[in-house]
C-alpha cells in the first residue's frame, strides 16, 4: 500500500478537512489601521514537509492545506454549516445517492475544460479499493460509483454504502482534471489542478511557490474575480519550529502561521490578527494486533489508570487546553452529544499495578514487569509537529509508566514518519496522534474494518458495539442518527480504544493578512492582504 499520509496541521494530528468553517476571529488588530493591498505575496508556514501532493492519496494536514490552494470540491461549507457552490452550483443528496451540476466555465490549469466525466473519474477513483486511497472510507465509501454527463453537466453518485453526511462527505472530494487521471505522477507536484493557484515552484523541506489564476471565477458561493487584497502568489515555507515562525511573524517575514504554546502569549500581546479553531492535541491508541500487550482490555485499563490525563494535557496545551466532550472537534458540530463524560477511568496507579498483578504481569528483578518470559516494553509515538509541548508530555507519560513496571521507549516522528510507523512497519504499541475530525463518520475507517495495508484500522480494533451503531447511524440523514454516532464513541471509550484527554484552541496568527480557517486550513478564497 502506499503510504497513508496520516498526520498534522499542527501537530502529528490527523486533520481530514472537508470544507466546514469553524473558526473564530480575533478583535481589533493591526490590520485596524491599514488598508487593502494588492499584489502581495501571502508567505504562509507550515511545521511539515508535504510530501506529495496528490490530493486523493492523502489526509496529512499540510499537504491537504497546500491543496486547498490547488484543487476545489464540488461544495464548500459557510460558516453555519450550509453547502454553497464551488465547483457544482445545484446539488441534491439522500443517504445513498447525490446529483451534482457543474457551473458553467470551469477550467483546469492548463485552461482544458473540467467535464463532468472527470469530476465522476475523480469519484471512482477513489471509491475503488483497488487504488487504496486513504480518504476511501472517510469522504467516499469503498464501492461508490459515479456517471458523469458531459451534455448535462451533471454528476450523480451512487454511494457503496449508506452515508448519512454523503453531500458533505463527496462534496468535498479535491477534483483534479483528466490529464491528472490518465498520469498521477504529475499530482505529486501539484499539477493538473482545479483550484484558486498554480504550483510554479518547489523546493523540498524549505517552500513551494503558488501562483493565483487570474482566470479563477468559481470561488464559493457568489465569488467574485475582481477583489482587492487578494494576493498574487503565496508562499509556503517548512519551518519546523514554532518559535522561529512566532518570530518571522513579529519582523513580517511570514504572514500567517499556526501557533500554539506560550508563543500565542507574546503575538496576541502585539496585536496580531488570528484565526482560532478547537483542535484535538491529546488522544491516545493502543495497538491491539495479535502479540502485543495492549491487546489485553486489562492491560490498557491499567495503562490508562497509570496516567494523570489531567496534567498530561495540562503539559501538552501549556495550561490553555479546553474540556473535551467527544472525538469531533471540527465546527460547526455535526453532532453535539456528550460522549466522554463518565467513560474513562480516573487516575489511580495503586489500582493500575493491581491491575497488572492480576492480568499475569509480576514485577521483574529490574523493575519492569514480565509474563511469560516477555517484558512490558513497549513504544509510544508522538508527532514531533506539535512543537515544544510535545516532548515533554510524551516524557510525563513515560515516567508514569515506569512506576506500574512498563518500560516505555519515546519515538517522535514527523508527519510521513508518523505514517510509516502506524501503517507501514506497525511497529508501535501506544500512540499519541490525535485524529482531528469534522464528522464522526470519518472516524469509521481508522477504528473499524480492514486493517493496513488494505485499510486503516491501524489500531487493529475491533468493537463490535460500535460496528452495529455506527451502521445503524449512516442509514439515518445527518441529525437523525447524532445520537447513535455519540452513543458509538462512548462504545470505544469504554473498551479504552480510544482515549480523548485533552483539546486545544490553535490560533492561526496573520501578519499584514486576514483569513478564515477551514477545519485547521487556511481558505485560500478568504485571504486578503493589507499594508
């Protein structure tokens, strides 16, 4: 398989962003006193190398930011949750089937029209197992077929199973145009694109350079081509340190960076605009594959016991984290049930090493307990993207462990690292990447079903409660089915296969620049410039 993309916008997180606004604006700033400009260069950081940019080949967050700018979907999301047009201006949907009509003049980048053909070939492609896309199964089910009439210039999209969010889900999809079907290979760079900008540059780990189309008339909604303050490139810069680019922000080197940390401090105190949005920074999984110790339920209760998730999060948010009530955080909430609150178990390390007694795990000559003559080694993954917050926390848990008798080994990878470890060599047994999600239905694919390399249940979890809900909820259009997705997350709390623990708001600071945030991403559409 290829390698599942699985990791942050800001920090090692899963963010699969389908077009929802949820973010919050900053008051008064700088940009108060300063005027629209035009034809400025927008220099934009992220913490990551991207890797390639083929849109339906994955779901890291920086490189699903870099194709906001380069491929659109079908529709977008206003701010209250309401599709609006982008690629297609009419649409209807059910759980099982959706009709798309194209706006009249979409071109791709190389000025070829885009046809419903190809929108429908983007759709197949990724509905089909063959290909494994990641974002099979979390915006478009396995099996969806799509027929595009060219004369029509309809869409209609059959699903390969029910989906109670099916607009929003295949809505979204990034379309890239025929000459990117017949070779990928040009995707990788960002060719062959729907979207507001051109690739025209890339300099691997240091910046790509994008170009706006000045024929681009399909933004969302009533998008208008002649706007001031657009900018006429942007610029994305791999600056993996967060205090480096709180400090290109303050001399005006970078316009728009997420931040997080005692960084935000220092750049709200000199009124920089931002852009906030609730982010999942703190999450645990266990790898439940056959052989490993936190396949035992037993096990993970005591892992879980062994910890003070409260100063966990505490450490990883720097003091600034807010209550987590349920595994979606991507706004505005699909659903808004409690699914958190009494699920897990509260911090006690004399129960947890009971717990351990008990499973068969008894204290070895050196410290760390042994069953069967194996050792309670394990290891821990963490995205190093988070920032300087995340080292620390991964540490905490670490020297927690070690007092119930678990030889803990820390191992802090970047993004496509982070896949690697999780869906290539599975060579990990706690996991601290968070999944950033905007529908609970998204999360299906990476607790349930196939495992790597036919799927993503890269956890190996199998809960068959949760299975049986979550079935029983795509069959039911959007509100009608909240309360069984909530009713299914508190299902994988319980087992402990998933453990929310801390939530954050991310703050996505702009110097001589305004923006909204898109589930974590920058809305290219929203930029406007100032001097």
């Amino acid at each position: 398989m290829k390698t599942a993309q699985l990791t942050a916008v800001v920090a090692g997180v899963v963010v699969l962003t389908v077009s929802a606004c949820g973010a919050t604006a900053s008051g008064p700033d700088r940009t108060a006193n300063q005027k629209l400009a035009d034809g400025k260069t927008f220099t934009l950081a992220v913490p990551t190398d991207p890797g390639s940019l083929d849109p339906a080949m994955t779901v890291l967050g920086t490189t699903r930011q870099i194709d906001a700018f380069l491929y659109d979907g079908l529709v977008t999301l206003d701010a209250t949750g309401k599709p609006v047009a982008s690629l297609a201006d009419k649409w209807t949907a059910t759980t099982t089937t959706a009709t798309f009509t194209l706006r009249k003049g979409v071109t791709c980048a190389d000025g070829a029209p885009l046809t419903a053909r190809d929108v429908a070939a983007n759709i197949n492609f990724v509905g089909d197992p063959a290909n494994k896309s990641p974002i099979a199964g979390v915006t478009v089910k396995p099996g969806t077929k799509a027929v595009g009439d060219d004369g029509a210039g309809t869409v209609t999209i059959t699903s390969g199973a029910p989906d109670a969010f099916l607009l929003r889900n295949v809505g979204g999809v990034p379309i890239v145009c025929a000459k990117g079907l017949a070779d990928r290979a040009p995707l990788a760079k960002g060719q062959q694109g729907t979207g507001m900008f051109t690739m025209t540059e890339i300099v691997p780990n240091d910046h790509y350079t994008l170009t706006r189309r000045k024929d681009y008339t399909w933004g969302p909604g009533a998008w208008q081509r002649e706007q001031p303050g657009l900018p006429d490139q942007v610029v994305v810069r791999v600056i993996q340190n967060m205090t480096t680019t709180s400090n290109l922000l303050l001399s005006g080197e970078v316009n728009a960076g997420a931040i997080t940390g005692q960084d935000t401090r220092r750049l709200s105190a000199q009124k920089l605009f931002h852009a906030d949005y609730t982010l999942s920074v703190g999450e645990l999984f266990f790898n439940q594959a056959p052989g490993r110790p936190s396949g035992d339920p037993a096990v993970r209760r005591a892992l879980v016991q062994a910890l003070d998730l409260a100063q966990v999060g505490k450490v990883l948010t720097s003091g600034i984290g807010v209550p987590v009530t349920g595994l979606v955080t991507g706004e505005p909430l699909a659903c808004t049930g409690q699914s958190v609150d009494g699920k897990l178990p509260g911090f006690d390390a004399g129960a947890a090493k009971a717990a351990l007694d008990a499973a068969g795990w008894k204290p070895g000559a050196d410290g760390v307990r042994v069953k069967d003559g194996k050792r309670l080694a394990l290891t821990a993954v963490y995205g190093t993207q988070l920032g300087p917050t995340a080292a620390p926390a991964a540490e905490l848990v670490q020297q927690s462990l070690k007092g119930i008798g678990a030889d803990l080994t820390l191992k802090g990878v970047d993004g496509p690292g982070v896949s690697r470890v999780l869906f290539d060599t599975g060579d990990w047994d706690i996991s601290m990447v968070p999944l950033g999600l905007t529908l609970p239905s998204q999360l299906v694919p990476f607790v349930s079903g196939p495992l790597p390399p036919q799927g993503t249940n890269f956890a190996h979890i199998q809960n068959a409660q949760y299975d049986a809900l979550t079935g029983k909820a795509a069959s039911m259009a959007a509100d009608a089915g909240c309360p069984s997705w909530t009713a299914a997350e508190s299902a994988l709390l319980e087992r402990l296969d998933v453990v929310p623990f801390a939530n954050t708001v991310v703050p996505t600071f702009g110097d001589n620049a305004r923006f909204e945030i898109s589930q974590g991403a920058i809305k290219p559409s929203s930029i406007r410039m100032y001097s």
